[in-house]
C-alpha cells in the first residue's frame, strides 16, 4: 500500500537498516530536513524532532510548506515546552554551509516554527525573497556570544509576512530586515546584539525598506 503522507518526520538520531530508503514515517524518517522538504507535496508539513546534534545543511524552500520544529508538550521536561521554553531543547540547523540557513526565493507562502538556528558563517538565519512568510519561534544564535552571521531577511512580500516571538542575538547588520515588504507584522520579537558590517549594514535590530503598511508592535 503506498501512503501519500502529508507530514513528514526528520530525525537524524533514527538509525535504519543498510539499504532501507527513509520515506519520512516514524520508524523511517528522513535524516535530512532537505531530503524530506525535497519529497513534500505542496501544503505539507515537515515536522523536525531534535534528534542528535544539529542539522548541517542549508533548507531550501521553494513550494509552499510548514516547516515544524518539535516543541515537544508541557510535561516532558527536556522539551521545550516543558523546560520554560528553552531553545537548546529546540532542533538546531547548523548554518556551516551555504548562503544561509533557510533559504525561500519563491512566491510560494511559508510558515517556520519552533526551530533555532546557529551560525558559524556569515549569512541570514532566513532569506526570504517574493514569498509571504509567517515565522514564530525562531532563536537565532541562542547559544553564541561572538558576533556572527545575519538575522531573518525578508524582501518582496506582497501582503502577509510575519516574524512573532523569535530571538535574535549576537549577529551582524541586523536582525530583522524587510526590503518592499507589504503587510508585515513584527510582534514581540527579541534582538540582542547586533554588530555594524563596515560599507555594507550600520546595524540595526530591525531594518524597513521600502514596502508599507508595517506594525511593529511589542518588540525588544
């Protein structure tokens, strides 16, 4: 019988037999949130548990899908949920390769939950480019002091973009930058350190380009 799943499971601490191909179920996910972002139908949900380690990878978004860290419930103490919301108990994507961490230069809607992202490259957590993207709970660097990286950039939305309750620390040029951003509403985000990049950001928690009709309510 074959399923046409519509939520496929990432969790790279699942190990599978030698030559068992991994179709995104829970005995069989996939060990790479692109592998699963890569097999989704439009509208689906990859759903990321924190597996072990990080996720080295840069994601590419470019058809319209739910990218869902697992924030676990209220009673699981080293969950998120049940650990005061902390962000070490959240999925890490690793930024160590690419441009950035998640990518989506679609016109294509997105929606990202409950994941972290950790730089060690220059780069945003998020380039978005033409898509009307919903982000909540997003910690970037939540656990780095050195000044590195970029935060979330968003260009070219045309009527509903949104960044709620994310934190952004210790990075570069911004934290939050819209560029011909229609419709966005930013609402009780956190930046924490944002250092200037010499000739190219002055640095700034958040950055407006251009664009309209932006609320900016309740931020840090």
């Amino acid at each position: 019988v074959v399923v046409n799943l519509t939520r496929l499971l990432v969790d790279n601490a699942v190990v599978v037999a030698a030559g068992t191909p991994r179709v995104g179920t829970g005995t069989r996910p996939y060990a790479r949130i692109q592998d699963a972002v890569n097999a989704a139908d439009a509208l689906d949900t990859v759903f990321i548990r924190r597996g072990t380690g990080s996720y080295a990878e840069t994601v590419a978004l470019t058809k319209r899908l739910t990218l869902l860290g697992d924030s676990g419930s209220a009673a699981a103490t080293s969950s998120y949920l049940g650990s005061n919301r902390n962000p070490a108990n959240l999925p890490l994507i690793a930024h160590d390769t690419g441009v950035a961490a998640i990518t989506a230069h679609t016109t294509a809607p997105q929606t990202i939950r409950y994941l972290a992202v950790r730089h060690t490259l220059d780069g945003p957590a998020l380039d978005a480019d033409g898509s009307d993207v919903t982000v909540e709970y997003l910690y970037v660097n939540p656990s780095v002091t050195s000044r590195i990286g970029r935060g979330i950039s968003i260009k070219n939305s045309p009527s509903g973009t949104a960044v709620r309750r994310s934190v952004i620390r210790s990075v570069r040029g911004y934290g939050i930058r819209l560029e011909n951003v229609q419709g966005a509403v930013l609402f009780v985000d956190s930046v924490i350190g944002v250092d200037s990049v010499a000739a190219v950001e002055e640095g700034a928690a958040v950055k407006i380009v251009g664009g309209g009709t932006i609320t900016v309510s309740s931020n840090t």
